[in-house]
C-alpha cells in the first residue's frame, strides 16, 4: 500500500530528513552514488526488516555511527491523497545489536509479520542473477514468491533447513538411529514445500510465457519449468523409503542428496533449456517478466481476502532500480506497460539516470526528486 | 570502583539479566540489610552442595532420590519425559498430573553434537523394562510401587528438536510394549482464535479430535 512519507536517521548517505512520497509514481533522478538506491533499500526495509541487498545490519549506518532509524506511514485503505482516511505507521530502530520494529506503536515479535502488512517488490541489478545464475538464487527468488503468498510456506521452509542441517550433521556421524527419525520429518515439511511450489508454478507458467513473448517479440515461446528433486506424485511412505535406500551413499557424501533444497527452475524453449542460448538482454528481461508476475500475483492474491469476501487487488509497493538502462526502446516502452496503470493505488518508485528520458515514463501523478549527496530535492509534481 | 564492577560482571552472566538491570540489583544490594545480603550469599553459595539431581528421575532434589520417585500418591504407570528438570515444575503447578518424570538433561540435535548418548534416553528404557521386572516379582512393596510402566508421555517442546527428540524416544519404546503419547499442540485454553497464529491453527487443525 502507498507509503505516504518515509523518514530516515543514519541510514547509509542518507541525510537525516522525512521525504513527501504521496504519489502513484516517485522518479528518482541523479548520479551514480548520491543515495537513490539507498532509498529504496530504506523503504525495502520498512515494508520487511531487512535489506535487499543481503548486508547485515551493521554495516548500515552512516559513517560513525552504530545504529540507525527508520518510518514511514502508509494508507490502511490502499488510497493515496489527504482525505485517504486511516493510516498503518510502521518504525524501524537498530540500535547496533537489536532491532526493534514496530507496527503502529507495537512491537513485533518476528520480522515475518511484516510479509502480509505492506509487501514490496524489488527490481535491481542483482536479479539477473535469478536468470543466469546458479539454481540456488533461482530457488531463492520462487522461495521469496511463494511465501509472500502462502501463509505457512515460511515456516515449512524454516523448519525444513533445521532439519536439513540436523540430518547432515547425523549423517557425517553415520547416526543411524537418528536418520530414522529425521527422514520423516524431513519428507513431512520437504512435501508441504513441493506442494506450495507445484502451485507457484501453474500461477508463473499461466503467465509467464505470454508477458515473455509480448515484451521480447523472440517469436518462440520461452517457458517456467519446475522440477523437483523428489519425483512428482510420490508418497510420504515411498519417500522415506527412498531416503532409507540412498542412505549408505549420503553417509558417504556426508550430505542431503535430494529434496527441495535440490529442486531446480529452468526456462526453455523448442531447442532445450533458453538460459544457455539467451543474449543478456534476453536474460535480464526474465528477471524483469519474473518481477512482473510476482508483483501482480501479490496484488491478485487467494481468490478471497481474511474475512472470507472478495479479495481487492492491492498491489505491492514496486521498487525499481536502474532496471530499464538494459532494455532496448521497444523493450522498455512494452515492459512499461505491464505495471499497475493510474488509479489502482499502486506505488511505484524509479531510479533513473539524469540523461535517461524519465520525462516519457510519466504516467498519472508523480514526484520527481532530484537526489545529490544523500539529499532529495523535490523538483516538481508532474 | 572494582567490587561494583565484579558484581555487574557477574550478574550480567545471569539469564534475562543486562547491564541496567545488574546495575540496580548491585546498588538495592549496597542499599540492602546487611542480614539479606548475607543469607542471600549463603544461599547461593550452598546452592549447588544442597541440590543434586534425582537418581531415578534426573530431576532437582535435595533428597535423593527425590519427593515425587517415593511418593506413594504417584501413579507409577506413567512417566512423562521432560526436556529440563524445570519443566517438571512446571507441569506439576498445573496438578493435573500424578504420575512420575523422566528428566533428558536436553534434547537430540547432532548439528550441536548432542547424540542419544548425551541424554538420559538409556536410563528411561532402564526405568521402563525395571517397571515390568517388578510386575513379575513378588516383594512386599504396595500395589502402586510395583506396578507396570503402561505409558510414557513425551512432553518435549514442540520444535524441530523437540519433535526429533520425541520420534527417537518412541522408536526406542517400540518393543517394550508400552503406549507412547505426545502432549497435545493448539489453541491455548482461554485463548481467542482470531489472537492465534497461523502456524498453531495449522497444527491445530491437523491435531483436531473428535468429539
């Protein structure tokens, strides 16, 4: 939902000051290193408590200091403008060693509570990595998705990594009697995984396919597939079965050598898999199609919302960064076309160079910041 | 000043104690009676030479073996299995339950080195097959204390290791003939549902019983 102002203490470059964000569309324009993508790693972290950019805590705060703040308020409706109506705040303390997160004066117990309050989507450099990269970061990206979707994928997939390490470290003791017991639970939360990830990929291929073709006009289709480590369709009891039988040959690796931890995500084509014959700019626009589809499957959601009505589209707060200086001018212009248009209560925050033509990328009300050594200046209200 | 320091120090060390809050216990205990802060000290210094651990059940006592193993009030049917010897205060504050303890000292987690042999499984299988010796012989202790082990409840808590600990414990209980149960996970009694998480209403639900 639209943040309507965001405020900041000690963070990164950033100066110390509270930044208007009430608008469907804030352009951030300036050099490399002045501090856009520090904004939006600040409003990344409002929405989930950490940073995109995988750094830990301590390495945020300004030069000379150990911790560092962070606020912002958002419309509980989903509307933006001053007769809105109720407003969620959200404030963010590290104070060196512990992070204290509060939503609307009270404090969080588990940063994962934060998933289902404002849920962001960011597009940055380093999701080209979920196209070209190794199986792990593709993993990671349809882990992100699909627990931002199903409530209870999170703590099946943190109880599943507890027992993997368990069942490695049993495993290099050759603890046979402990196998025994961890096998099932491993097969128990390693099938609600499968499960979860059966059903990302029918909602990704129902569109990925189709949104690929519009914007890259390749003239072949480029699909999502899905294959897991365990074979589909097998049982609990099969499972536990086969654990039991590559047993031996584990113990000699010392490793888990199946399950969704070995899961992989392709993408192909008529001539096999597409990432290995992809051009960069083919490349990056996966990441960018992969983005698309879980912002708007976010924004779409169950087909019902917590009091068992019809679910209204919110979408997440889209964060994007130097993400269309790949893209050829068609390219560009076609993947513009896929975000939330005017009206719909999205919010969508852009880096962009200042020779870049942002002015064509205007679409409905829009901020446009002129950032320079970590301060915004407002420049004007298209 | 030094023995300010050293006090901080040391109580810092406590659970659940930081730097503010040793720093107002050590200035209350320079404030302190002089009787307080001696029987304090002397309390906690034959602390550890009073209280020892049960021979039977692993638990705190100061008798060994302690009140609960020779009560004749006990039900010796049952045993519940408890991770720390501070769960057994716990469960007996609810006085719902009169049978005996079996204190683990832990609970199975190799990713930390902790095997079946670090904890106190092999004397609960002891405890279990001495149960049924007893059923056989013909001494003169009352009915209560000679009694069968019929069932061990496993009360370990409800996490990855706690569920490990608790599916090896049933798998070693296998062949002794005896029922093996698992506290119940949910809902609180008294609680709301719209205050539970997702995760205990999905436990919930898969533990649901009939009526």
């Amino acid at each position: 939902m639209p943040f309507s102002y965001a405020r900041f203490v000690s963070f990164r470059n950033l100066v110390d000051s509270e930044v208007d964000t009430k608008a469907e569309r804030i352009f951030l324009i300036g050099e490399n290193g002045q501090g856009k993508t520090n904004l939006l790693e600040a409003l990344y972290y409002l929405c989930y408590g950490s940073s995109f950019r995988g750094s830990v805590d301590q390495q945020i705060p300004t030069a000379g200091n150990q911790g560092f703040g962070l606020a912002a308020a958002w419309n509980s409706l989903g509307e933006l403008g001053e007769d809105a109506g109720l407003e969620d705040s959200i404030s963010i303390r590290f104070d060196g060693q512990i992070k204290d997160i509060r939503l609307n004066g009270k404090a969080l117990k588990d940063r994962k509570e934060l998933v289902f309050h404002n849920p962001a989507v960011v597009f940055c450099h380093e999701d080209f990595s979920f196209a070209s990269g190794d199986p792990e970061r593709r993993r990671f990206f349809f882990d992100q998705c699909a627990g931002m979707l199903y409530p209870s994928y999170i703590d099946s997939l943190r109880s599943y990594k507890r027992i993997l390490k368990q069942r490695n470290a049993a495993l290099k003791e050759s603890a046979h009697d402990l196998l025994d017991v961890l096998d099932p639970q491993l097969v128990r939360f390693g099938l609600a995984l499968m499960e979860e990830r059966q059903k990302l990929h029918r909602r990704f291929q129902a569109e990925f396919p189709r949104l690929y073709e519009y914007v890259s006009r390749l003239g072949r289709p480029v699909e999502l597939a899905y294959f897991p480590s365990w074979q589909k369709g097998m049982e609990f009891d099969d499972l536990v079965t086969l654990l039991g039988s590559r047993r031996e040959s584990e113990i000699f690796y010392g490793t888990t050598r199946s399950g969704p931890h070995r899961d992989r995500w392709d993408f192909t084509s008529q001539e096999g898999s597409f990432t290995d014959r992809a051009s960069t700019g083919q490349l990056r626009l996966l990441s960018l199609i992969l983005r698309i589809i879980q912002a708007s499957a976010v924004a779409s959601g169950e087909d019902h919302d917590d009091y068992g009505g019809e679910r209204k589209s919110r979408w997440p707060i889209l964060l994007l960064d130097d993400v269309l200086l790949e893209l050829d001018v068609g390219k560009r212009r076609r993947f513009l076309e896929l975000l939330p248009p005017p009206g719909q209560g999205a919010q969508a925050f852009f880096t962009f160079l200042p020779e870049e033509p942002w002015t064509e990328y205007e679409n409905g009300d829009t901020i446009v910041y002129r950032v320079h050594n970590g301060r915004f200046e407002n420049q004007k209200r298209l | 000043m030094k023995a300010i320091e050293d006090l901080v120090s040391l109580l810092t060390r406590l659970p659940g104690i930081g730097r503010k809050s040793a720093l107002r216990m050590t200035y209350y205990l320079l404030k302190a009676d002089q009787g307080y802060t001696q029987a304090l000290a002397e309390r906690i210094g034959s602390l550890q030479g009073e209280i020892h651990f049960c021979s039977i059940c692993g638990s705190y006592t100061e008798v060994d073996p302690c009140a609960v193993c020779t009560g004749l009030d006990r039900d010796r049917r049952i045993i519940c299995v408890v991770e720390q010897p501070q769960d057994v205060l716990t469960i007996e504050a609810s006085k719902e339950y009169k049978g005996l303890y079996h204190v683990l000292g832990g609970l199975l987690s190799p990713l930390d080195g902790i095997g079946p042999d670090k904890l106190r499984i092999a004397s609960l299988v002891h405890r279990v097959r001495e149960g049924r010796s007893k059923e056989n012989s013909h001494d003169s202790v009352s009915e209560n204390h000679k009694a069968m082990v019929e069932e061990v409840v496993l009360a370990t808590n409800p996490t990855v290791e706690g569920d490990t600990t608790a599916l090896y414990i049933r798998k070693v209980l296998e062949r002794e003939g005896v029922r093996v149960t698992r506290l119940a996970t949910g809902i609180p009694v008294g609680g709301d549902l719209e205050y539970a998480d997702r995760l205990t209403l999905a436990r919930s639900f898969r533990g649901r019983m009939p009526l």
